[in-house]
C-alpha cells in the first residue's frame, strides 16, 4: 500500500477519546483538549478532527495549539436538518461557525473537509440500522426533495468559502443504509465520507463501497466494528446510545471490517487525501484516559505496519 501511504495524511479524532457531540459538556471524565491533542501527536498521527466547534479552541489559540504539535486540521463534523427548511435555516449559522474556525487554522497538504451530516430524528435514533430493512422509516419523496436542496444549499455556500465539502452517512441519520446514500449521491454532487464502521451498522459492505462509489469518495473515516454487538443492538431495538455505550467500535484488527480490504480498494481507485481513524467510545468514569490514549497508538502501529 506504499502508492496510498504517499497519496494520504494520517488523522485521528477527538470521538476515539470519548469527546464528542454526545459528551462534551454533559458527560464527566471527557478528556481535557490539551491531553488529546498531546496524545494524538503522540501517537504519529498528522492530523486532528475537529471535534464540536470550540473543544480544541478557537482562532489563533487553537492554530498554535495545532502548529505546536505539528497537527494540521483534518475536517469538522456537522450535523444539519436538510429535510426540514425551517429548522436548516436556523441551524446555518453554524456552517459558518465551522468555516470561520477552518479559515483561523493554516491548511496542510491536504485542507480540511467540511463533514456534513443529516441530523436525522428521535424516530431514526430509537432504530439505528433500521431502514436496511424498513425503507417506511425513510424519508418520503418531499422530504428527499428537501433533502438534496438543502445540501445543496450548504454545498455551495462550503465552496463559496473556499472548501470542498463531504458528506458523512451516520447511523441514526436520513442517511445511513446503502440504498439512502445511493439516493443521497443521485440528488446532489457532493462528495462522500466513506466511514467503514457506521456503514456497517447500515448493513453495508465497506470493501464494496469504495469500489462502488470511488468515483465520489473524497474523505475516509476508518473504524473496525464488531458485527456481533451490532446485531445485538439491532435486535434488541436498541437506541443510538447504546452504539457507543456496547463499545460496537474497536480497535483496529478486533472487528469485522475487512481493513486492510478496504486500503486495497482504496488504492485501487487511486484515492488522495485523508484517513481519519476514529473509534467512537463513551468515557467511563471508572476507565483510565491511558486505555483510549494505549489503543489509539496501536492503531497507528498497526497502520506503519501496512505502509501507512
């Protein structure tokens, strides 16, 4: 995989730790922003997610923070309500909060991608994996019509900005089974976030994927999954929480998804930019920081060792 490791850059993200939308400022034992930063550096990794808009600071402060620990910004996630117009028109204002941190933080090789999600519903996320099987819990026509001019919208306005945006499918959303993101890439032009775990959890096949879609793929997240919490979760009729609390995502090489799969597709379509590995965990108070600091280091070994 030398070809892919010379096309790619390294990120890791603040969810591997347990920091993120769920937790930050309602969960204890998230770790401080500093520590990750120090740990994701650390561990060899060249890039850093985002994180919710405002952890790992803001403006110059968190461009020195950065440039201290020779980090560059890999993206940002976020979540908007594309199908419902009132409620996108007042969430907009944090799409220019998210570039306006982008803009404070000098780009790397490869600049960071605005990661644009649906922000789903309370129905989606009392299912999650359910409309692989049940395409009633989907979106209606006028709500994909919504949908795909709202994205749009947001697109344009990434670009206008000087970013090329991707587009997340997440459990839970509008957008998380296979027929969902097909619909999604008919309806808009916009690139797609290949992440191997949520699509797991949609009933999707990561390796496929990437062939299937290649030509859209403009930002991979990585995670391994173990199909059997997974399927636990789907059968118990489990709420989105429990994806993170069952620990449903791995370190790299303890799950189901084909990894190193999914690097050979990668190369063969000849994908360019960047891998952020994530491993989503919910902090547990009783858990020492160095479990998530130890793992997320050996995700780095084990990608050294296949050339990335």
């Amino acid at each position: 995989m030398a070809q892919l490791g010379e096309r790619t850059a390294l990120a890791n993200a603040p969810c591997s730790f347990g920091a993120f939308e769920v937790t930050v400022g309602t969960m204890a034992n998230v770790p401080e922003a500093l520590d990750l930063l120090d740990a994701v550096a650390g561990a060899g990794y060249e890039g850093i997610d985002l994180g919710p808009v405002g952890y790992l600071g803001l403006g110059r402060p968190l461009a020195s923070r950065l440039a201290a620990r020779n980090l560059s910004l890999a993206g940002g996630y976020l979540g908007l309500p594309f199908s419902e117009d009132d409620a996108f028109n007042s969430a907009l204002p944090s799409l220019t909060e998210l570039i306006d941190v982008f803009d404070a933080v000098p780009s790397g090789t490869h600049p960071p991608r605005p990661t644009l999600a649906d922000a789903g519903s309370p129905q989606r996320a009392a299912q999650p994996g359910g409309s692989a099987l049940d395409r009633s819990i989907g979106l209606s026509d006028d709500g994909w019509s919504r949908f795909a001019e709202n994205l749009n919208k947001a697109t344009d306005y990434c670009r206008a900005r000087g970013y090329e945006p991707t587009f997340h499918h997440h459990v839970a959303s509008h957008v998380e089974a296979p027929w969902e993101i097909e619909r999604m890439l008919e309806l808009t032009d916009v690139g797609l976030c290949l992440d191997t775990g949520h699509l797991l959890l949609g009933r999707g096949d990561p390796v496929q994927s990437v062939r299937d879609w290649g030509e859209r793929i403009n930002h991979v997240h990585v995670k391994d999954a173990r199909q059997a919490v997974i399927d636990g979760i789907i059968a118990d009729a489990a709420p989105v929480i429990d994806v993170w609390k069952r620990r449903a995502f791995c370190p790299l090489g303890e799950g189901d998804v084909d990894i190193d799969g999914v690097f050979e597709a990668l190369e063969a379509i000849g994908y360019s930019g960047w891998i952020v590995i994530e491993q989503d965990m919910l902090p547990e108070l009783d858990e020492s920081p160095q479990v998530a600091e130890d793992e997320q280091r050996s995700n780095r070994e084990y990608l050294s060792l296949r050339g990335l």
